[in-house]
C-alpha cells in the first residue's frame, strides 16, 4: 500500500534542510462575510464618532456664506436652475463644480431653515460625514479589489478614514465639492479594476461615466487619468501597447477640457492673480517645502490651520529653509524610480497615488494666497495610507502584537486629534481665532477675523447694545489693520475697515472716523476700478457727510457695475430723498423692490417718500407692508405713526409709538413725536415725562417745550 505523504502547512516553507516560517497571507476570500461585516462596522463607528462634533457646527463666515446664504441656485432646482449650472460659462466661487451645488440645494430641500428663517447647517454636515464614510468604505473596497488581501484593506482604509487632515474637507461646508468629487473618483477607480481584470466594457463605460460626475464635483479630479495608468502598471500591462493607450484618451480627452474650464473660474475669480512675483527657482522651494509638509502632516497631523500662508508676500522671499527641503523632496523621486526599476510594484503604486495627485495642487500654478492647504491632502492620502498598511504587513512577519497594537493606537490618536479639531470648525470664531494663532501672518485670516467681529458689532446693534458694537468694530479695525500691514495691496481689507470705521463713526457721532472710511474706500477702489460695493459705501460715507453730489456720482459707478444689487438703488433712493427728488427716490425705492420684495427697511423708506408727496394713505400701506415682513422693525412703526397723526387717527398713532419704543426704549424721536400728540391731545402730564426723555437722548427741542409748558 502506498504511503500518502504529509502536505505542508501554508505557513512553512522548505528549502533543503532549513525550514522557513511566514506568516499566512489572509487574503478577501478566505475572509468570512461575518467576518467582512464586522470590520466595515468598525470603519463605519469609528468615522462617526470621530466626525461626531461637526454635526453640531454652525455656518462659517468662510465661503460657507456665499454657497447658502448668498447663493442664488440654492433654492431653485428647476430645469432652468440645472441647465445654467451645468453650463461650462457658469462659475461659482471660482469653481464650476454642478453636482456639488445641486447636492446643496438637495440638503436646503431637505434640512430647510430654523424658526427665525435661518438656514439649518445640519443636514450639509451629515452629508459631508456620509459622504466621508461612503469613501472610506470606497477605499477598504479599491484596496481590497486591487491587492486581494484584507488586512491590507482594513488598515488602509481605517487610518484613511480617522485621519486628522481630512477634517477641513469634511467639516467645512463649503468642501462639499472635495467629498462629493472624491466619492465617485475612488468609485471610478474601482470600476477601472473590474475592467482590467475581467475585460467587460460596461466597467470601463462606468469608470469613464464616474469620472465625468467626479469632473462635475470638482476640477481636482482631472489627476484620475494619470491615476488609472499605476492601476495599469500595478496590473502588469504593457503600458505603451494601443490598446492601453487607447483606453487613457477618453480619460485624457475629458481631464484636459475640464482642467481648461477649471483655470478660466480660477482666473475668473482672480484666484490665479495673488502671489505671482516669485520666480521659477522660488516655486521650486516653495513646492518642495509644501511637499514636505503634506508627508509631515500625514506622518503626525498636528498645529493643522485653516490657512498656510506665503513667508513675505510683501517683498516675496522665500527663507532658506525652503531651499533645503528640495534634497528630501528630490530624494523621494529618486527613491521612486528606483522602486520602478527595482519592479516593488506594490510600493511604487502606493507612491505613486500619492505624488500624481498631489503634483498639481504644489502651486506650480498658483491659486490663491496659501502654500498648502489640508483639503489638498484627501485623494492623495488614500496612497499614504496603502503604504502605510504595507509596512504594517511587512512588520506583522516579525511581531504581530506590536504591529496590531501600533496600528491601533496610531488609529486611536488620529481619532481623538479628529475629535479635536471639529470643534475648531464649530463657527466662525473658533476658526479665525485658531488659525491667526497657528498662522499669525496670514492676511486672509486676519481679515476674516475682523470680518466676524464686524459681524457681531452688527447683532449687537440690532439688539441696541451699543458698547458691544463699539468694542467690536474697534477691534475689527485692528485686525484689518494688521492685514493691510501684512499686504499692503489687499484690497478687501481696505474695504471692510472702511465698513467698520464708517459704522463706528456713525455710532459715536465722529465724522473724522467716515473721513477716513472714505480714504479707505478709495485705498479698495485703486486696487480694483470696478470694485462696486466700494463705490456704494462710498457713497454711503459721503451722503452722511452731507456731500451728496459727490455720493450720486458714487451710487452710480456702483450701480453701473452692479446692476442687480436691489441695496444699491435703495440707498440711492435715500439719498436722492435727502437731495429733494423725491420722484426719483420713489423709482429708486421701486426698482430696489422689484429685484427684492422682502426688504422691509425699502417700503418704510417708500412709505417717506410718499408722504412727502402727499400720499398719507399710500405711505401708510407701505409702512403696514414693511411691518408684516419685519414685525420688529420700530422705525416703521415711528413713520407710521406719523402718517396716522396726519390722518386724525390719534389713537392707532399712539399705539405705534408706543409699540416703538417698546421695541426700541432709546429712541428720542420717538419719545418726542408722542410728547406732541400728547399735547394735541391734552395729556400734559405724560407729553412732559415724554419731552424729559427726548431732552435727556439729544433733542434740543423738547427743553425748548419742556420750559414752555412744564412749569
């Protein structure tokens, strides 16, 4: 009988008299479902705990602003809306990115506004984290496609889906663009895989459809072209045959027409304008440097900011440490040819994801006023994390304790850095505070800072608390103030200083303070001809100087720049009141009304005018209709009570100023024009308790009548 002889186990190898063990190589299908379910679980937990704090941030002042609050397709998904969006001459934000705005209208759809007609910011952030985790799961499948071993996939795709660089990208809202993009580029990805390794067309017209919706999401996708040819080269094609060639061109094709699309919004936002002084050598540290920096952060992402700004954008140097870190980066180059030609394919794969989708975004060309920025670092990480996970395969041969117990704590301390920062995306402050903290001279967020101040000062005057405002526009001024020091050309700094200097010159009754407003202005209006809010606040500045020839020529250039700006002809149409035409005050007042019906300060303004004209009733309409849309509103309630005295309705009139000064107790105009209907009315006694107040608030009047009739 013959004897069966004994098959080796998998995890020993023989070779002569010496006998080898290797760890047993776990691939996808020796992995139970069980197994596969509970590890896709832990990815899902550990993203949503770690992103867990965004769903509770509120609306940034950056960007975020202008994608909801300001954004007029936010609204509106009708086939007109769609059809403008996804026409290659629309530009939003300096992006044509379609998709990415339709996605925010859906969650508008969805989320709405709270009860004071504010947009709920809830629904964008549980998008952007979904979304996040949808790539993270993505990425375990491309990994797990791609090497066939599970492990590799599990590591990979939970260090990618905790890391801490990836915050900016999934708490901001204006980043929905980076998400949504990133989750049909991986997704293309993988359908490329199923298409090289099982030869159906329907995959490759899926990852060639994919593509097109990651183009639609965002320009920063046209890397995938470059992409799919490490996906070749992992594969062992030949990556000069036709066929391969072939294959790449429609990618080609279409990553060249949007890129051409993606420089014009650029250039259309003058985000390719800022920081164009430094020349070629300068570029190359500045790169370098900014190269570094992103495998430093990936390494360890701490001290993250919002903003990494160029070292001397006034006098454009670059230090000489720059310089120095074109050795290392020049080294990794070397290092990956080397892995080329040495044929670790796995390695140079891993490598390579990383350098083909990061190249572009090394300000080469540059965009903006920042060396490097977080959000840059998502599609590039998922080769950070592939090698990574290579490495930890390579040390579980040798302890796989410690190798599990690294990948764990590492895992652990980017879910707490994750958890952490979150919080510094909670609002407007929290981000500009830490920022200006990490990155003292960014300019951007020195402005930005200032901006929220100026933000608060104007909450703080609707609610009258007038030393508040005081304290923030004052502090708005010197941050502007150190943003124009750290560039002197910035042209919005100028102008929102000049903001807050007129408003707090308005407040504090100084008109040297709106001199120097307009100086500011002007300062803006050299940086850009056409800049029209510049010319309107101007403008604004010089009517409350008096000069109001000088403010019509203002509120024109603004309005010729600026046609569909409904608080253009609004303050216009004031000013032309002031002026005595008060025909043309009505038209301007009209028009403001036509391109916004729901401004209540414009129908109280209407409702002035009328009366100048004669027309009580009419004004009083108008004053009825700026009440309903803002029941708060205590100057309407003031014009109307007038207009109502006028009539002989001496009751309603006294009930509107009442309702006024409830509403506002500081208003001596008020407290006077009631003090004179309780005198028409035979109410001494309170019309003198309303004149102490008028005289105690400035009116010089009411101590003039004090005397004549309260003796």
């Amino acid at each position: 009988m013959k004897r069966e002889r004994k098959k080796a186990p998998n995890n020993i190898t023989l070779k002569g008299d010496k006998t080898t063990l290797k760890t047993k190589k776990i691939t996808i299908k020796s992995v139970s479902s069980k197994t596969k379910t509970f590890w896709l679980f832990i990815i899902i937990l550990v993203t949503f705990v770690s992103y867990y704090p965004a769903l509770d941030n509120e609306i940034t002042s950056w960007d975020d602003e202008f994608y909801l609050n300001t954004n007029p397709y936010l609204k509106d998904l009708s086939f007109e809306t769609l059809k403008t969006l996804f026409n290659p001459d629309t530009y939003y934000m300096g992006n044509y990115h379609p998709l990415s705005m339709i996605s925010l209208s859906i969650d508008y759809a969805i989320g709405g506004e709270d009860a004071d007609g504010n947009i709920n910011p809830f629904m964008f952030h549980f998008t952007n984290i979904l979304l996040h985790i949808l790539i993270s799961l993505s990425v375990f499948w491309f990994i797990s496609l791609l090497f066939k071993k599970f492990n590799l996939a599990v590591v990979a795709a939970l260090i990618f889906a905790v890391h801490t660089l990836h915050v900016e990208s999934v708490a901001w809202i204006s980043e929905r663009k980076d998400v949504l993009y990133s989750f049909f580029f991986v997704l293309s990805l993988i359908a490329y895989v199923k298409y090289v390794d099982y030869k159906k067309t329907k995959f490759f017209i899926l990852s060639f459809v994919l593509f097109l919706f990651s183009l639609f999401s965002k320009g920063q996708a046209v890397s995938l072209a470059v992409t799919l040819i490490l996906i070749d080269y992992l594969r062992g094609r030949k990556l000069l045959s036709k066929k391969v060639i072939f294959e790449k061109l429609p990618f080609l094709i279409l990553a060249v027409i949007f890129g051409m699309i993606a420089i014009g919004a650029q250039k259309q936002s003058e985000a390719l304008v800022d920081e164009q002084g430094y020349d070629f050598i300068q570029r190359i540290a500045i790169a370098s440097f900014a190269f570094m920096q992103y495998i430093k952060q990936l390494l360890l992402p701490v001290n993250l900011s919002a903003i990494y700004p160029y070292p001397d954008i006034i006098h454009q140097t670059v230090p000489r440490f720059y310089y120095l870190m074109i050795i290392p980066t020049a080294f990794i180059g070397f290092l990956f040819f080397w892995l080329i030609k040495k044929k670790k394919k796995e390695l140079v794969f891993a490598i390579g994801i990383f350098i083909v989708n990061i190249f572009l975004l090394l300000q080469f060309i540059p965009v903006g006023s920042a060396i490097h920025a977080d959000r840059y670092a998502y599609i590039p990480s998922i080769g950070y994390v592939i090698l990574l996970a290579l490495i930890f395969l390579k040390y579980v041969e040798k302890n796989r304790l410690v190798a599990y117990g690294s990948v764990a704590a590492y895992v652990l301390i980017l879910s707490i850095l994750t958890f952490q920062r979150c919080d510094i995306w909670k609002n407007s402050e929290t981000l500009w505070k830490d920022t200006v903290k990490k990155s003292p001279t960014s300019v951007v967020a020195q402005n930005n800072l200032g901006s929220w101040k100026d933000r608060k000062a104007a909450k703080a005057m609707d609610k009258m608390n007038f030393d508040e405002a005081k304290k923030f526009r004052t502090d708005a001024i010197k941050d502007f103030s150190k943003a124009i020091k750290g560039k002197p050309d910035y042209k919005n700094a100028y102008y929102n200083r000049g903001v807050s200097e007129f408003e707090l010159g308005k407040l504090i009754s100084d008109t040297n303070l709106i001199k120097v407003s307009i100086q500011d202005f002007t300062k803006a209006l050299e940086q850009d001809a056409q800049f029209a809010d510049a010319y309107h606040n101007r403008a604004n500045a010089k009517a409350e100087l008096g000069d109001l020839k000088g403010a019509m020529k203002d509120f024109d250039l603004a309005i010729n720049f600026n046609p569909d700006d409904a608080t253009f002809y609004a303050n216009r149409g004031v000013a032309k009141g002031k002026s005595g035409d008060v025909k043309g005050a009505v038209a301007d007042f009209n028009k403001s009304l036509k391109l916004n019906p729901k401004e209540a300060a414009v129908y109280s303004n209407l409702g002035k005018a009328k009366m100048l004209e004669g027309k009580t009733e009419e004004a009083i309409k108008n004053y009825d209709y700026s009440i309903q849309l803002e029941p708060n509103q205590y100057t309407a309630y003031l014009n109307r009570a007038l207009a109502k005295q006028k009539t002989g309705d001496m009751k309603s009139a006294l009930s509107d100023f009442n309702k006024c000064l409830e509403i506002n107790p500081k208003m001596a105009a008020a407290y006077y024009n009631r003090a004179l209907l309780y005198l028409d009315t035979g109410q001494k006694e309170n019309a003198c308790n309303d004149l102490k107040q008028a005289s105690k608030l400035g009116i010089a009047y009411a101590k003039l009548l004090m005397q004549q009739y309260c003796k």
